[in-house]
C-alpha cells in the first residue's frame, strides 16, 4: 500500500520560531522533549540542497550505557518548510543521555524531520566510531511522492 505524503506538524503549519534568539536555552531532557522548529521556505518553486553537518552527535548503548560518537549528516531537499538549524542542535544534543542502537537513531532523526518539515528529498546519514573494532556506517532517506497539480 503505497505511503501518503506527510503533512507537517501543526506547529510546522504556523511556523513559530521559540528557541531562535531566546537567549540561553537549556537542551532538552529527552528527544521525545525536544522540539524540531521549521520556517517557510522562500523558494518552494525550485530544488535545492541544504546539509547540515553534525560531526560531534553523542548517544547511549542501550545495553552498556557507555557513550558512542558519531558523525551525523544531514542533506534535503525542502518542500514549502525549511528546518530552523538552532533547534536542530538543540533536538540532536537530546541524543546524549538517551540510550538507542544506530540504527534506530538514524532512522529517528529521518522520521522526525520529515514529521517536521515534510521535505522533498531527505537522506540522513549516521557514521559511528568504532566499538569493537567495527565502524557502523547507517543511511536512512526518503522521497516525497510527486503532487499533482490541481
């Protein structure tokens, strides 16, 4: 059953941007706490990338609770919303004290924005340093299905 294209969230439908120029903002306590914030787009007509480079992202080992790093890169296309890139830092740092398996992260942070921001083109790409000896590279992506026009 084909997928429909997601809709963004309500507070992406009013865009309304709380953490930028907030003066200090404390990191959120938890992913599900932290808040992924969007503006509009000032040329949904055209294509074009945006990347963010995250070469710092710290998460748990659910199992040992021992730190692993990561570099997390993120490149979209975006549709009518563009991700606000403080509350970007901000919901990637709520990754430190939360215990989750690469692969369930990269695929978090996918949905997420997605939920957020409905883009066009997203792929999201984890490389964790080595644990054991074995690097984990994870790559999560999505495509928007065409409108049509009415």
């Amino acid at each position: 059953m084909p997928t429909k294209r997601p809709r963004p969230t309500k507070a992406a439908a009013k865009p309304s941007l709380t953490l930028l120029g907030s003066g200090t903002t404390p990191l959120p306590a938890s992913p599900d706490a932290a808040r992924l914030e969007v503006f509009p787009n000032t040329h949904p007509d055209r294509d074009y990338e945006i990347s963010f480079d995250c070469p710092e992202f710290t998460a748990l080992c659910p199992i040992t609770g021992q730190p692993d790093f990561g570099h997390i890169t993120i490149t979209y296309i975006p549709d009518r919303y563009c991700l606000e890139s403080k509350a970007l830092k901000l919901y990637l740092a709520s990754f430190r004290n939360h215990g989750t398996f690469h692969e369930a992260v990269v695929n978090r942070i996918r949905d997420d924005i997605v939920n957020a921001s409905a883009p066009r083109r997203l792929t999201v790409i984890g490389q964790f340093n080595p644990r054991g000896g074995i690097a984990i590279r994870v790559t999560a992506t999505y495509t928007a299905r065409k409108r049509t026009r009415r």
